[in-house]
C-alpha cells in the first residue's frame, strides 16, 4: 500500500467519517508506533507503521469496496481529459490515489457502479463468464411483446455479426412509455440501447439497479457513496453461485 493521509486512511475503512477521525487524531487518540499525533494530514505507511486508536491496533485493509448510485453526465473513468469523471465526484473522505470504477455505465445512464481498486474482484464481476447479471430499468418509447422476449433469451444479434448471451426481458408497467427490466450477463457498450434498437425500442432513460443480487441502495441519492460490506459483496456473486 503506497503512503496515504492518515485521517483519509482511517476514514477509507467505513467505520468513522472523516470528520470523526479528525476529533480523534485532534484529541490524541491517535496514536503511530506508539506516539500521540495531532496532526491529521500526516502521511503514513500501514504496511510498516502501527497505528492504534485508545490503545488499540487498527488493522487498515489494502482494498476498498464502494458502492455509488452515479448520475447522469459523468463517464465511467479515472481519468478523462474532456469530462468528468465518476472518480471527480467521489467525496473526498473515501477517494484513493488507485481506485477505478468496476465495468462501465453510459455517460447519460444512471444507477448502481461498485468502485475498487481490487483488480481481481473487477475482473470476476465482469467477465461473461461468471454469469453474475446486471438488472436495468429502461424506460422505452414502445411496448414489448414475446417476440421480442424470446429474442433476447435466444441471444441478439448485432448488425455487424456481434451475437449477445442469454438475457432476459420483460415490461413492468403498461404505460405509453413503459418501463421495462433488461438482465444481461455482459458488459458491451451501449448493449442494453443497442439489444433494444435491434426490436425497434429507442430508450428514453436507463438505470443500473442491481450487480448480482446486489441492489442499489435505496437511501443513496445520485452522486453519494457509501462502503460494501461482506455481505454486499457476498450478494454478488449469488447469481454465479446458483
């Protein structure tokens, strides 16, 4: 683990926001190798230094797990010289210099994104072959029908020969804009807009609300952050496991 700021460091761990670290390190309880500190911006090394809170050891782990609902308008990147980024909105208490978003979303579509910096744990969310499906809300400008459920369970096929995996469809509300849920096991870009366009529906919104059986948490408004804990992350890999 590279040198970080202490009070970001104790922060990143999901049990006290930053402002409670600083009362903390402010306070004295804070100690590293054994000596008081007060100064919150000092920079450490977890792998090599003690750090302990009234006496007791902190054990830091090395990766982090968050869970954002992300808004329309920002790109799925580390970096972009032209746009903002989902890591640009992180609030500051649980940025990392090494984090990433986990797979992509559309600039324009909303919802569920984990962020790491856990390449592995990315890579087994991703990868087609796991089979951990990702739930879509669309809300379309026409209705679909069995034709067009069938197609996606038998695979779509793009124009340029491109064939998708299994998914699965079905409309939720019957609306002149209905709302309808897209699972795919994929990650391709623009898939579900695309997997949709080839039925003749243009989609007029798109949400991310579910990774596995991991839903969106309800209580996160758009561009709010919050960790995964063991169960969240267990939650998953349910649809791999069964």
């Amino acid at each position: 683990m590279s040198v970080e700021r202490i009070d970001k460091l104790l922060a990143s761990q999901g049990t006290k926001s930053r402002s409670d670290v600083k009362k903390l390190i402010k306070s004295g309880a804070v100690t590293v190798n054994g000596e008081k500190i007060k100064d919150f911006s000092m920079k450490i090394n977890p792998e090599k230094e003690e750090v302990c809170i009234y006496g007791k050891p902190v054990s830091i782990a090395g990766y982090v797990y968050l869970m954002m609902n992300k808004p329309a308008g920002v790109v799925c990147a580390t970096r972009d010289k032209k746009e903002k980024t989902v890591i640009d909105i992180i609030p500051e208490e649980f940025r990392r210099k090494d984090i990433f978003p986990v797979g992509r979303l559309d600039k324009d579509t909303e919802g569920l994104l984990i962020i790491t910096n856990d390449g592995e744990f990315a890579h087994k969310v991703t990868s087609p072959e796991k089979n951990i499906y990702k739930t879509y809300h669309a809300v379309t400008d026409s209705s679909i029908n069995d034709s067009d459920i069938e197609a996606f369970e038998n695979g779509i096929m793009f124009r340029d020969g491109t064939k998708c995996r299994k998914a699965f469809l079905r409309q939720l509300n019957d609306e002149t804009n209905p709302l309808v849920e897209v699972r795919i096991c994929e990650g391709m870009f623009h898939q579900v807009k695309k997997m949709l366009a080839v039925r003749g529906k243009n989609v007029l919104y798109l949400k991310r609300i579910a990774i596995g059986k991991l839903y969106l948490d309800s209580a996160l408004n758009k561009n709010e952050v919050r960790h995964l804990n063991d169960i969240d992350k267990l939650n998953i890999f349910l649809d791999e496991l069964h």
